[in-house]
C-alpha cells in the first residue's frame, strides 16, 4: 500500500506519500519552492529544517501531470 512508502530527508524525517503530494502541490501553488543553483527549484523537509533540498527532483512526478509540467516550466527558466 503507498501509505506505508515515505519520503526520507536528510535531516531523517519521513513524509508518507500522500502527505509529502500534498505539501508539493501547496508550495507549488504558492510559489514556495526553494532555488538551488546546482539542482534547481526543489524543496526542503517541511518542519523547516536546514540543507535538506531534495536533490532527487523525479520524486515530484508524484504530483499530478499539470503540477509537474508547472514545475519543469520554472525550471526551464533558469
């Protein structure tokens, strides 16, 4: 089941799935993801902590097609 599959950052907290799908989107819609020169627009562990930008951006295609399209396009842009 994909509820027991989480996401791992580097700071060792875990997001479940539909949760971390959930916090893409929203700070996606809002704008919020973080910049990196090298990896791109991505983001960080979502209690705030430092240095944990995801570097494997593939992990975003968990959201639906038109988010991950709203993604590429900004990142095309650098």
């Amino acid at each position: 089941m994909q509820r027991n599959l989480t996401i791992v950052f580097d700071c060792n907290h875990h997001v479940c799935l539909p949760c971390f799908k959930q916090y893409a989107i929203t700070n996606l819609n809002r704008r919020q993801f973080k910049y990196d020169p090298i990896i791109g627009y991505s983001l960080g562990c979502p209690y705030g902590c430092l240095n944990t930008l995801l570097r494997e951006l593939h992990i975003f295609r968990l959201m639906d097609k038109s988010n991950v399209c709203i993604l590429k396009r900004i990142n095309n842009k650098i």
